[in-house]
C-alpha cells in the first residue's frame, strides 16, 4: 500500500521511494506504484500532478483499483528503470504544482467569500492546464461578481495563513465547515480564518498572498446557477498581458488610446453596417434590373455571390419570369439554394434529383425549398434539366 505525503504545502515537491508494482494500462501508458508519494491525484475536477521518477517523466496520477498509479509511457526502456524494488528520487513539476495552488487557493477564498455573501454553494469545480470554472447553485450579477471579486482579492492581499488540518472527532461536531459531498475516511480541512473552513484533499498554499490576485474573466448561467471562469497568479498575469497586447495592437490600427479602442471599434462597426446596408440596396436594385429584363423562360438559373436575404430575393423576381421554377445558388464549391416557384408546379422531383445528383440537404413547403450542395455549374444544370 502506498503511503501518501500529504502534500499540505506547495513546498512538498520531491522524495525518495521504492517502486512496488508495474500496470500495463491502456494508450501505451504503464501504470507506477510506489511505497510512498507526494503527487496528487487527479481527482475533484483537478489534474493530478506531473513531474519525474528518476528520469523517468510522470505524465499524470490516478487512483485506480490497483492503487495510485504514477503514469508513464509503456516502453521497453522504462520497464527497465522502473522494476519493482528500485529506489528512485522523485520530483514534482515545480511551476505547474504552483499554478494549480494558485488557482485551487483563490477558488476556496471566491467559494467562500461568496457562501457568506449569499448562501450559495459550490456545486462544481474543475481545474485543468487551460481553464479553471465554479459552479454555484444561484445567480450571481455583474455587480455581484465585481463586489465578490474586491473581497476575495482584499483577503488575497492581507497575506492570511492557509491552515491544513485534520479535526479531531471533538472538532468535527463543532466546526461548520463546506463540503460538496460526505466525506469517506479522514476528514482534512483548510482553514483561511475569517473567509473559508473546506473539506479538501488538495495542496494549497501557505498564506494567501502567494495566490497573487483573483479575476473573473467570464461568467454564464447555467442549470439554475451560475458558472464562473477564474484566473489567479501567474495565469492571471500571463492572460493580462495577452490581452493588454492584443489592446494595444488594435489601438495602434485605429490610432486611438487604449482606453478608447472600444468606442472606435463601435464607431468602425456602425460605419461598416451603414455602408453593408446600401451596398444590399444597390445590389438588390442590380438583381431587379436584371430579373426584369431576364426574358420569360421554362426554368430560370442564376449563381450570384450574395448573402441568403439577397438570394431569396433575387429567386422571388426570376421566378415571375420562369415558367415551371426559378433556381438560384450562391458562387463557389459550397453553394446555399433557392428552388422557388410562382406556380402549381411540383418541386419534389426537381429536388429529389438535386439530393440524388448533387447531395443536396434541404427542404422546404409549397412553392419554396432551400438548402446547400456541392455541386458544379454544369453538374447543377444537368440535374435542373436545362
């Protein structure tokens, strides 16, 4: 059975051991099984940690019915170093154990912090390389999540210790602490006097200030409650300073302060839906030209590049002049069409041989159907009977 270092602190990151067992598992992975370990597990919505056994690279922990499993790739190599009985020195991956505190700490002060504020609970939470989300049970505003924000930071910056402890069964009935689910086996809590007391298995760091700084970058409803996406310390940094960058780029382009890209960007927007109107306008009174002046034929074929609207009604006018049906389609491989009709003719047959012929994928109701293909002009107009 391995004994596990409770990794209390962000300091715990390397020690020696013995490995007792090899897993073949599946994805060329072989599963490690030490006397003693410090890695975290994967496990509530958290990666587990990565790092080295020996040279050996630890791509993930799990717990399985085998035990906790170190992984690494199954090769001829690795099964060699890593051979029951070996003594190895192991090391945690220094900066993604840091990033991770970073986060999992900031989100028990945001979790708690918003306990207190509103009563809601944390119903979810996940932690991975490129996101870190909590779900609440309740709606949290824009004016919510901004106060929620300067209280959590407020406690990041008083540089409160953040105490690891197992209760003793005296403590446990007394102590009112936050838990998604009942506990099995020793119950471990985190203390930040004052604004958190959680169950939690996880490292964490030893006083707040070491998270650095929390922010919310984005939030949403969801089943009733509210998701929120949060970023702390260094990835928080890193994220400022990819969107500070991308800031100053676009204020460069539009020769504006960077406190005012956003209003020139909405001036360029207006500017730009303006100008895409009367060029809708013009090209309509283009296409109606050319409907009227189109002589009366059984079937009526047009391939313009423009937008649906302008297709549809570019298929109405050419219809008044077709016999049977008009049929018109955008330009290019990846057509959108319009299969209309100002008579009793049926378009069923028309479109059956455009789906057997041409892929077509669409429908439609009396005198109108419509949908894509992938077809060429020449294809198109076979299959139209022209």
């Amino acid at each position: 059975m391995t004994t596990h270092l409770d990794p209390l602190r962000y300091a715990t990151l390397s020690f020696d051991c013995e490995v007792k067992s090899l897993y073949t598992l599946e994805d060329g992975l072989l599963g490690v099984v030490l006397d003693r370990t410090a890695f975290f597990p994967q496990g509530g919505g958290q990666t587990g940690d990565r790092g080295t056994l020996g040279d050996c690279i630890v791509e993930n922990v799990e717990i399985r019915p085998q035990g906790t499993l170190h992984l690494v790739k199954n090769c001829e190599e690795t099964v060699q170093k890593l051979a029951p009985g070996t003594h190895l020195h192991a090391e945690i991956d220094r900066d993604k154990r840091f990033s991770d505190v970073q986060q999992h700490s900031g989100e028990h002060i945001l979790s708690g912090v918003v306990h207190r504020l509103f009563g809601y609970r944390n119903v979810g939470f996940h932690l991975s390389d490129q996101e870190v989300t909590v779900d609440f049970d309740g709606i949290l505003t824009e004016n919510d999540i901004c106060k929620v924000e300067d209280l959590v930071n407020e406690a990041i910056w008083k540089n409160l210790p953040i105490r690891p402890f197992f209760p003793t069964e005296e403590e446990k009935d007394r102590l009112c602490y936050r838990s998604k689910k009942d506990v099995e086996g020793p119950l471990r809590l985190v203390e930040i006097e004052g604004v958190d007391l959680c169950a939690c298995c996880a490292p964490h760091a030893a006083r707040t200030g070491e998270i650095g700084a929390l922010r919310v970058i984005r939030s949403e409803k969801n089943k009733g409650g509210t998701r929120l996406w949060i970023l702390c310390g260094r990835r928080l940094l890193a994220d400022t300073r990819q969107k500070l960058e991308q800031n100053r780029l676009v204020s460069t382009l539009l020769s504006a302060k960077q406190t005012e890209t956003a209003a020139y960007v909405q001036k360029l927007r207006d500017e730009h839906l303006a100008l895409q109107y009367e060029a809708t306008g013009l090209r309509r009174r283009m296409l109606q030209a050319e409907a009227d002046a189109a002589p009366v034929r059984p079937v009526q074929f047009a391939a313009v590049d423009t937008d649906p609207d302008t297709l549809l009604f570019f298929a109405d006018r050419l219809a008044a002049k077709a016999e049977r049906f008009a049929f018109c389609c955008t330009a290019g491989d990846d057509r959108r069409f319009i299969l209309l009709t100002k008579t009793d003719f049926d378009l069923q047959p028309v479109m059956q041989r455009l789906r057997e012929r041409c892929g077509a994928r669409g429908g439609g109701r009396g005198g109108v159907m419509q949908g894509s293909l992938k077809a060429t002009e020449a294809a198109l107009r076979a299959a139209l009977e022209l």
